[in-house]
C-alpha cells in the first residue's frame, strides 16, 4: 500500500497539540479552533490540591470534541533545562511511573467519557537518570498510551508505516509565522506524512505564536479539509495501528 492510499481520501495528516493546559489557550486557542470545526490536543498538568478545581473548565472543551492528554502532574524536565537539581536525572523509573498513572486517574475523572488517551513527554524529554544510569521511559509510556509525543528534527514528520508511536516527533512552532507553519504542513503532507504541530501560548509572554499567525494556519487547515486530515492524536494513531494490523 502506497501513502496515498493509507490516508485516502486524504494526502496526509496534521495533528494540533498544546502543551499545559493554560488560561492563554482556553481564551486565544481553543475558540478559533471551535469557530473553524478543528480538533486538537491539549496535554495538562493535574498537579496540586486544588487541580480539579483548577481543570474542571476542560471537561467543557472535551465535550466540545477536542482531546485531553496526559503531561504528568509535575512536568519534570531535565536539571539542565531547570537549571536546578530535582529534575529527570534525579529521578527514578518508579518515580516517573507513579507521576504518570496518578495523572491518569486524575485525568480519567476529569473526562470520564474519553477511552483513548496520549502522553506528552515534558519538555520533550525521554529518560530518567544520568550518565551509566540514564534510561529511557518510553517502554513505560508505551505500556500505558496508545501513543505519546515527543520532539524531532525540524522539517521532518511521522511515517504512518515506520514511525514509532510511543515516542512520535512533533515540530515546536513557537515563534513561527503563518507562512512557515503553512510551508512546513504542506510540503510534509504532500508527502503522505503525519505532521504534530506544538503550541503552548497564542500571543503570550514565553513560547508564543502570535494570533495573526494562528489564525493563518487555522484558516489554511479549514481550506484544505478535503486534502489534510486535522485530528487529535489518538484517532490518527488508532488508524495507524488498525492499518498496520
């Protein structure tokens, strides 16, 4: 089976994810998705006493049909990223495993109705531990999600056919224009690739997109619904395996 015909009737896939669950989103991301018919992904951080109180506004933009993933309640990135001590390095395979099923169930609770889930790795981190202890937990993300995303190289996607799913690449998109985020989905979906895009704020103080660029994508994938499938995570992923079986 060649690329053309895994994704007909489309030529490729394109995958929106937002990382943190934050206000920015829910007020500047989330309504231009919903005003275009777009679904995406957005991966929260349930951590803290009051993480239900805090999340509970996401049961409404799951019910709306987008999906909610899994980026563990402590967000743990790599000491050199920190610039502290208490990170990745310092941490154990079991340490990790427990951060991640708490999150699960808290995640279950929050949307109860949702039946496949995903996993961002923080920071587009992959392993615990250092030097001669460094391992990777992708084994354990893959036990637990259907798939998980994780970073890649720029200008690069995911091969329906090769590409693991338990650690799949993304292209982080802050600071990027319209044009380049435009440029990047079609060259690659043209292709027959699968591309994941990564936002956290839209117009916001740190890893931002600016809203006219947003905007620009979002408009670009509504044009091209009959040529790029736009769909969370978990449903291209399903297609994958369901191929692939």
């Amino acid at each position: 089976m060649n690329l053309r015909e895994f994704w007909y009737p489309f030529r490729g896939a394109c995958s929106l994810t937002f990382d943190d669950g934050t206000e920015n989103q829910l007020l500047k991301a989330v309504p231009r998705l919903d005003e275009r018919g777009l679904a995406a992904t957005f991966y929260l951080n349930p951590g803290g006493r009051d993480w239900y109180k805090r999340l509970q506004v996401w049961e409404h933009v799951a019910v709306a049909g987008h999906e909610i993933g899994n980026h563990t309640c402590s967000h743990t990135c790599s000491n050199n990223i920190q610039n502290r001590s208490g990170g990745l390095e310092d941490i154990t395979f079991e340490d990790m495993e427990t951060d991640i099923l708490t999150t699960q169930d808290r995640l279950r609770r929050l949307v109860p109705h949702q039946k496949n889930w995903s996993f961002a790795y923080p920071c587009y981190c992959t392993f615990v531990g250092k030097g001669e202890r460094r391992k990777s937990y992708v084994p354990l993300v893959a036990r637990h999600f259907l798939a998980a995303r994780a970073g890649g190289e720029y200008g690069f996607a995911n091969h329906p056919y090769y590409a693991d799913l338990a650690c799949l690449w993304s292209i982080a998109v802050e600071r990027m224009s319209g044009y380049e985020m435009i440029g990047l989905v079609e060259e690659l979906t043209f292709r027959g690739m699968w591309v994941i895009l990564t936002f956290h704020e839209i117009d916001g103080e740190r890893l931002t997109v600016g809203s006219y660029d947003y905007a620009m994508l979002l408009d670009y994938l509504q044009r091209k619904s009959e040529e790029i499938w736009v769909a969370p995570v978990t449903q291209i992923a399903g297609k994958i395996i369901d191929q692939q079986n």
